[in-house]
C-alpha cells in the first residue's frame, strides 16, 4: 500500500472514530469537556450548553466534517446549511473570550499564585512513565523543557508530545505517527530530527472534537493533579483504539511512493 492510500485510510478511521467519541461525550453530558475550565474545549462545553441533544449532535458533526475536509467527498459527506449555522454562531460565541486570561488578582486584591511549568511537568512526567515507562522505547532525557515518549504500534512509532508554554498556555499534548526512520532537519538536534514517513500528526482530546489542540491554562496548584491525570486518560483512549486504527496499515506493508 503507498502510504498516501495509507494516510488516507487512516484519516478516515479517524474521523469515523472521532464521531462516536464527539457522540458518546454529549450522550454522557460532557464528562471530560467539564476537566476544562478555559480555552477551546470549555468554551465549545459552554456553547454546547444553550441547545437539546439534536442541535449539539449537529454542531459536533459540523466541527469535525470542517476539521477533516479532504475526505468529505470519499465519504459521500458534506456540511449541512443547518451545521454551517451553527458553526458560525460558535465562531461568534467564541470571540467574545480571545485573549482572555485568568486574572492575576483575587477578589480581595491578593495575587493569585499559577502552579509553575516546573511543576506541572514533573507532574505528568511521573503519571505518564507510571502507566506507559515499561512500553516506551524512548523517553526524553529532561534536557529539553518540553517532553517526548515514544512507542511503537503496528511498526510504527507514536509518539507522545507533552508542551508547556508559560502562563497562557501550560500543558498542551498530542499523538503523532511516524515512522522510526529519520533524517537531519537542522537547525534541530538528532532527537528532533524528521521523519522519513509520517501518517498522522496532532492527535488529540480537543482534535477528536473538530477543536484544535488540547491545553490547559494558568493551572492553579490544586488543579495539576487533576489535569495531568485528565491529561493521562485521554492518552490512554488514543492508545487503546490505536491498534485496531492501525489494522492494516502496518509500516511493513507501506511503501512511500
């Protein structure tokens, strides 16, 4: 199989895996969109909230057929006039917070105090090797302030990207698979180097959705553990569904052209 057949399988698999996760969140009333408390995924959890099952169904097919379009027409599929109605009144709805921070005071005028980045990764470093370190086959050294671990499935290397920009944006993550193979992509060091062959990227929680990444921000102390073991579990559905994913698709049975 050439490997653009491949990615395109693949895409599909993930769409219509990504639609019964979208489907089972709002049947189960959003039990994961509630861990977030800013950003994209608690404001879609926000919006969600003005609208019966058959309207935020709707919305949630829209935002993943805008998500993933180049396979709408192999499926047959296109966005709807009443989802495109929706998907405009969330862009609208979602305005209203751009550049929206968590605020640096208290009622009483007392300084708020962030968990540090620091902290925050020592945090899911330990969750993540706790449930994945015995089935990594690389894992970051610490030399570097973001953290990578890698693992293999169906011949394949899916790798496992924790990033943590400051106060804003302090825990972000997402999947890629990729090939073992690399080569040099300067000015980077060797364990960013790129991959000869890669079949997916940016997989995430809020992806999965038709959002865009999966982050937290300005995580009070308190809140670490419960987003990092958030953080976890949306690790652990990925790898979970990745094997069936990837049935087939098996890196050895993949040429690149």
């Amino acid at each position: 199989m050439k490997l653009i057949e491949a990615k395109q399988e693949f895409e599909i698999r993930y769409y219509l895996w990504s639609i019964s996760e979208a489907e089972k969140e709002i049947n189960e009333n959003f039990p994961n969109l509630r861990f977030f408390k800013s950003g994209a995924c608690w404001e879609l959890h926000q919006f969600m909230q003005q609208f019966e099952r058959g309207e935020q169904l709707m919305l949630s097919h829209g935002l993943l057929k805008s998500f993933h379009p180049k396979i709408l027409p192999l499926l047959e599929q296109s966005i709807s006039a009443d989802e495109n109605i929706l998907l405009n009144r969330f862009v609208k709805f979602r305005c209203q917070f751009n550049g929206v921070r968590a605020p640096k005071f208290g009622p009483a005028g007392e300084k708020i105090k962030f968990a540090s980045k620091n902290k925050i990764r020592k945090v899911i470093s330990a969750k993540f090797l706790n449930a994945y370190g015995s089935q990594c086959i690389k894992i970051s050294t610490g030399e570097c302030p973001d953290l990578r671990y890698e693992m293999k499935f169906a011949g394949w290397i899916v790798y496992t990207f924790f990033t943590f920009s400051g106060r804003a944006y302090v825990l972000d993550y997402d999947h890629g698979i990729e090939s073992e193979e690399t080569i040099p992509n300067p000015p980077f060091p060797p364990e960013l180097w790129m991959s000869v062959m890669r079949l997916q990227n940016g997989i995430s929680f809020g992806r999965w959705l038709g959002l865009g990444g999966t982050h937290w921000e300005c995580l009070l102390p308190e809140e670490v553990e419960p987003a990092c073991d958030a953080a976890i579990m949306f690790c652990r559905r990925f790898f979970e569904v990745a094997p069936k994913l990837l049935k087939g698709l098996e890196f050895d049975r993949i040429t690149k052209e």
